[in-house]
C-alpha cells in the first residue's frame, strides 16, 4: 500500500504540474552542486553514526567507529530501500543487542533518531521566530504559520504526556520512568549534552544545505531563513509512514511551499526529486557494508587442529 500511494501522489504531482518541466529541470541539474549535496549527506551519515555511539556510550555499549559508521549506511540504504522508514534501524539495533541486550541497544536506536527529529523541531521553531520577529524578512502565509504553531504544538504535547506518564501505575507507568532516565542519562548528562548539541546542530545544518544544494542546482536560490523554515517542513514529511522513504509527500510539500519563496512549484518538485536521488545515492555504500557481511557469514569457519593431531602428522 505505501509503495502504490508514493506512485499515486507522483503521478498527480507529475501530470498536475507539468512534470515534463520539473524533468527539464532536473536534467539541467548543476553538478557542482549536486556534489556539494552529496557531500553534505555523506557528512550526515558519518555524523549520525556518531551520534549513535555517543548515545549507545552512554548506555553502556560500546562501538566501534567504523562498525558503527558501517551500520549506519546499512540502515540508511534499507530505510530508503523498503516501506516504512525504520526497518533499517530495527536491524541495526538488532544487531547491536549482543553487548548489553535488545531492550538498551533498541533505546540507543530510538532516543537517536529522536534528538534528530527534536533539532530539526528546533531549527523550524527558531526560523519561524526569525522570519515573524524581523520586519522585511519571508512572508509566511497564515496557513503556513498555522502548520508550524501546530508541530510544535504536537512535540511540546508529546513532551508534558511523557513527564505525567511517570505517574502511571503499572507497566507504562514503569516505562515511561524507564524512557525518561534513559533521555536524561543520553541526552542531558553533563559529559554528553554539550556533545549532542554539537553532533545535532551539525547533522540537522547537513541535512538542510543538501536541500538548498538540491534547489540551487535546479535553479532555486535559497536564502538561510529560508532554508531553516521551508526545508524542515519538507523534510518533516519523510517521517510519515505512508510512502517508502517520503516520496512523493516530500515533492508534494516543496511544490507547495516553493512559491513561497517567488519560485514556481516545478522547481519545487524538481529539487526535492534531486535531493532524494542524491539521498538514495549517498545510502549506496551500505550495500558495501551488506556484500561485506553476506561474505563473512558464507565463509567456512576454520576446524580447530588438537594437539594429539598436530603431533602425529609427519
């Protein structure tokens, strides 16, 4: 079902915008540029899995760095790969269990992901600010005004419904206990909070200079405030579970949001197909990391030679 609405939402965006026009654009892609985004993700990847071992250190697991870069691409190649958008993080903590069990390795996993989501909350709220606050800076349109309040409206709901949840009796009431001291112990211990910040701020700004790399490319300039408050609202769509990996939502919001910024809504559509080809581009040495590992387990393990054995060959 994901994949067909991701191809239905595509072709109302393609036939409904004049695709051939997006298409024209793509193909006049500025490869500069699109190197410039591709750096810029490999560096949020890189980025990310550090993130990741800094959250798992503090949960007492250890890491590797490449290992932990190693399964980073594997799990961004598999979330771009397959519907849902978390079936490649599900397998890294999987497979990160081994040291300290599942249950911890699964909270690494998802406390991760969710300062990720929690930074580009963040940079929106701050953007928002900015462009309402300054006279002569994006004029946002009350619609537009009225998503964002929304979001972050919802987020600092999901944030009072986690600190009362503690207060439940029983197994949520337990959980919820459990998530809050594993969010304090990860993300806001002295010896790791400055560290997040850092980590977040830098994966989050990659991210966004992709996509305004993307749009430059296509023919769209992108100022700073308008990078920090249109791109997060775009991106934002990628979280939803009702495509593979947001396409098709993710052009439908840069085609709407585009004229915004005095751009036409093709050129919308044409950089947000840039960025996620250039995403899905950069996800591609996890199929390195993949073959590496299929490799390994083919290989025959070695017997072990007794001492009697080796002392009675001639």
């Amino acid at each position: 079902m994901q994949i067909l609405v991701a191809l239905g939402v595509m072709s109302l965006l393609w036939f409904g915008l004049d695709g051939q026009q997006a298409l024209r654009l793509l193909a006049r892609a500025d490869p500069m540029w699109l190197g410039a985004a591709m750096l810029a993700l490999t560096a949020q990847t890189v980025l990310s899995a550090l993130r990741w071992r800094l959250t798992a250190r503090q949960l007492d697991q250890s890491i590797p760095l490449t290992h932990a870069i190693g399964e980073y691409y594997l799990a961004q190649v598999v979330n771009q790969s397959l519907p849902g958008g978390v079936l490649g993080d599900a397998g890294r903590a999987v497979r990160a269990r081994h040291q300290a069990g599942l249950r911890r390795a699964g909270a690494a996993v998802a406390i991760e992901r969710l300062a990720g989501q929690v930074a580009l909350f963040l940079v929106l709220a701050a953007g928002a600010l900015a462009v309402t606050v300054l006279p002569g800076g994006l004029a946002l349109p009350n619609w537009v005004l009225g998503l964002i309040g929304t979001l972050l409206a919802g987020g600092l709901v999901v944030v009072v419904a986690l600190g009362g949840a503690g207060q439940l009796p029983g197994r949520a009431g337990t959980a919820a206990r459990d998530l809050r001291g594993a969010l304090r112990v990860t993300l806001l211990a002295p010896g790791a909070l400055p560290r997040q910040a850092a980590l977040n701020l830098a994966i989050t700004a990659a991210n966004l200079a992709a996509f305004a790399f993307c749009a430059r490319a296509t023919g769209t300039a992108l100022s700073v405030t308008e990078t920090a408050v249109l791109v997060p609202l775009i991106l934002l769509t990628m979280i939803l579970p009702l495509t593979v990996s947001g396409w098709g939502l993710r052009e439908g919001a840069a085609a709407g949001l585009f004229p915004l910024v005095g751009a036409s809504a093709q050129a919308g559509l044409a950089a947000s197909l840039a960025f996620g080809l250039m995403f899905l581009a950069s996800t591609l040495p996890g199929l390195l990391v993949l073959l590496a590992q299929r490799h390994d387990r083919r290989a025959p393990v070695p017997v072990p030679v007794s001492a009697t054995t080796a002392q009675a060959d001639p």
